[in-house]
C-alpha cells in the first residue's frame, strides 16, 4: 500500500510517501524557525498560516520527487493530535479533502505514535517488544511498547518535558531561540562536574520525570555567577555541561528501570532530543551494560516529519482502520487510548 503522510502539528511541515513495499519513496520539510526565532517561541496563529502556505506546494514537490502522479496513492495519514489545534486543523482539512478526492480512505495519526515507530524506517529497526523513550518540546514518555498501538504507557513527565526544559533554560541563560540545540553545543565545550545540577525524582521510586526544580537551580546558579549582569563564558558552558549531565542521567536511570521492570531487551530513543550526542551516548553505555540494544531513527527524522506519519498510517489503513469524515483533532491524546493492530 501507499500512503502520503502529513504533519502539521506544530511549526514544521512535513510531507511524505510511504509505500509497503519499497519503503520511503519521497520526503520534504519546511521548518519555520527562522520566522519564529522574531518572538522566542512558536506563536499558533502563525504556524497555521505558513502551514496553509506551504502545504500544496510541498505536496506537488513529494510527489514529483517519487516520480509519481498527483493521487497515486492509496491512502492519505494525516496528524491528528497532539499538538496546536490550528496547525492541525490545516493539515487535516486539506488530506481529507484530498483523498475525497482521489476516492481513498484517510486516517487520522497520533504524532507521538509516529515519532515511536519512526525507527521503523531505518534499516535495522526495532523488534517487538521494546521500551520507548519519547522526548520532545512538548513530551517526555516512556512506553512499553509490545506492538503497534499496545502501549502502556510507563512514566511521562509532571511538568515540563525534556526538550521544553532545554529550550527555556538556554532562554534564562540569554541563547537565542531555538535554544535546546544551541545549549547542547554549549554544553559540548564545558567540562561536567564543575557544577552538579540535582537529577530530579531519582531517589524515589517510579518512572515519572519532573524538571522545573532543575530550570529553578540553573537559575539560582547563572544569577550567582553573574558579574555586571554578565556570566563569563567558560562559566557559561560549564553550568550548561552540567545541566545537560543532569537531564541525560535523569532520563538514563529511568530507561534502565524501564528496561528492568518490563524484562526487554530494546531500548527506542525518538522525538527531537533523540537527536543530542551526549543522550545518545549514555543511553548506549547503559544498554550495552544491560545487555540490551539501543535503536534510534537518522537525524533528520528526530524532529517532526512526515515520514513518520506515512509509516505510521499506513500500519493502520492495511489493518483497515479509517477515520470518519468529520474532523476529530485533539490538543491532548493518550497513547493508551490507540487500538492495537493486529498482524
């Protein structure tokens, strides 16, 4: 089957084919953040608009990168939640109107599903069953995961998710926006151990995250540091070393208790921190000690996408699943309400 996938959950565009049989034909992505960096932060109202710009035309680009005919396809997925309502609305208005147009069934996609079978994608992609670390600007999750759509979902966070933490602290410490990356190259030329930043919601049982005392301590930290309203440079990138040592060993604990409760032996990082060097490193270290695998999807298929929302649809739409023709978006959405779909 193929299936052209949508995403427009947030502030990128995405766009892709998806075919059973041959894998990914084609794929582009539009980011808006240069237009959002004006305002430190995603402002919805934009995203919609710029989605509702880009759309048709990266579409038409998809198709002619495939080597295929506008509607050669057998299915259209499309986000349908979590994310900004306007953003989604945009992208689900325009693929169901396509496929009502090409007379083929359309499915609505959960983002955080797609992001968890992203992996999928890669040549050497994950067996079932396996632990799923889901990090992002707006997530954080860890999910047992023992096929498509069987999730339970084993902790999430309290308050802000990893990514949102990395972005407003690199806010706090005067980084423009996006912050999250640049802090990690920051973070790349401290030394660790200089400042040691609490691992918050380790010493008590559970799998569930919390990292607004962090943000609170780095803060404390950078105003201690500050001379003239000014933090040196080397103080800088150590505070961000031990910031970021503080939020890879938090999530590293939690994947291996994760790891421990459930018995697997895979471990699945994805979601746009998926991307950081030094998260990836220890999450590879405490695999390897556990005796277990590390997976992980390419680079440019961390952060939103429509590869992921092609893969994912089309899984369901040859398991028979459809979405109606009335609009069902959701801000909010559990992974644990998805149905299971059977091989």
């Amino acid at each position: 089957m193929r299936v052209l996938g949508i995403e427009t959950s947030c502030d990128e565009t995405g766009v892709a084919i998806y075919d059973s049989e041959q894998g990914l034909l084609a794929h582009t992505l539009f980011s808006q953040v240069k237009m959002h960096a004006e305002f430190g932060g995603v402002v919805p109202e934009l995203a919609s608009r710029d989605h509702i710009r880009k759309l048709v035309p990266l579409i038409r680009h998809t198709f002619d990168q495939a080597g295929l005919a506008l509607g050669q396809v057998g299915g259209v997925a499309y986000t349908s939640g979590p994310g900004l309502v306007g953003a989604l609305m945009v992208g689900a208005s325009l693929a169901r109107s396509l496929a009502w147009t090409w007379d083929v069934p359309a499915l609505g996609v959960h983002h955080m599903e797609g992001h968890l079978l992203a992996p999928m994608l890669e040549p050497n992609a994950p067996p079932f069953p396996f632990v799923a670390l889901l990090v992002s600007g707006g997530h954080t999750l860890l999910v047992d995961v023992r096929g498509v759509g069987d999730y339970r979902i084993l902790g999430e966070t309290l308050d802000d998710a990893a990514g949102e933490a990395f972005d407003k602290t690199a806010k706090m410490m005067g980084l423009p926006y996006p912050g999250g990356p640049l802090l990690s190259q920051l973070a790349d030329k401290g030394t660790p151990g200089v400042f040691e930043f609490p691992r918050p919601m380790v010493d008590r049982p559970g799998m569930d995250f919390s990292f607004s005392g962090l943000k609170t301590a780095v803060r404390n930290t950078v105003a201690a540091h500050a001379v003239a309203e000014a933090v040196p440079a080397q103080v800088m990138t150590d505070i961000a070393a031990g910031f970021q040592e503080a939020v890879v060993d938090t999530l590293a604990i939690k994947c291996r208790r994760a790891l421990k409760e459930t018995g697997h032996r895979a471990l699945v990082i994805a979601g746009g921190v998926s991307a950081n060097r030094r998260l990836r490193e220890r999450l590879e270290s405490m695999a390897h000690d556990r005796r277990c695998k590390l997976y992980y999807p390419r680079l440019e298929f961390c952060t939103d996408n429509g590869a992921m929302i092609a893969y994912a649809g089309c899984r369901r739409l040859e398991a028979g699943e459809t979405s109606p023709l009335a609009l069902d978006i959701r801000a909010r959405w559990s992974l644990e309400d998805l149905e299971v779909v059977h091989d």
